[in-house]
C-alpha cells in the first residue's frame, strides 16, 4: 500500500461554503433546541438538551466569526498567494483578492 498523505474531510473547501454551512448548522441547533423544549416531558431534560443544543449553536457561530475576521485581516495585506485560515482545526482556503 502507497504511503499517501491522510486528506481532511474539510479540505478543499472554500470560505463562502463553510460560512454557509455554519450559518445552516447553528440555525438548525437553535432550531432543534427550542423543537426538544417543547416535545420533551421533564423540566431537566428540556434544559439539558436545549442548552446543549444552544451551546453548540453559539460554538459554530463564534468559528464562523473567528473565520470571517481572519479572512478580512487576509485579504486587507497585499499577497499574491492564497492563504488559509482555520474552522475547528481545519484549514480553510482563502483566496487573493481580485486583481492581485
């Protein structure tokens, strides 16, 4: 068996896909959140699953902030060369600005 590098799941994607993907994914936690605060029974397992559900909704938020800012502060120097900046560990590509 060739030795070949291990890929990420996340390689290869662009900024705008994973912004969008994290604007879905932290509507659809605050979603699922208020949907198991009214199906479940007991006040304990309402609060323990809507506020873990919130939790996760508020942790891809601030990445997709984290990613947004670094992009910008990317894209405000002169480069030539595509950069990358992170989301939960993974790099994502940034590209040059146009025209450079």
């Amino acid at each position: 068996m060739p030795d070949r590098p291990i890929v990420s799941a996340m390689s290869g994607l662009t900024l705008d896909t994973v912004t969008t993907i994290a604007l879905v994914s932290a509507i659809a936690f605050v979603i699922l959140a208020v949907v198991a605060a009214v199906l479940l029974k007991s006040i304990a397992q309402k609060l323990a699953v809507a506020s873990i559900l919130v939790l996760l909704a508020l942790l891809v938020w601030t990445q997709r902030t984290a990613l947004q800012t670094c992009a910008e502060l990317i894209r405000d120097t002169d480069r030539t060369v595509s950069t990358t900046c992170t989301f939960f560990g993974q790099d994502v590509d940034i590209p040059t600005r146009p025209g450079s």
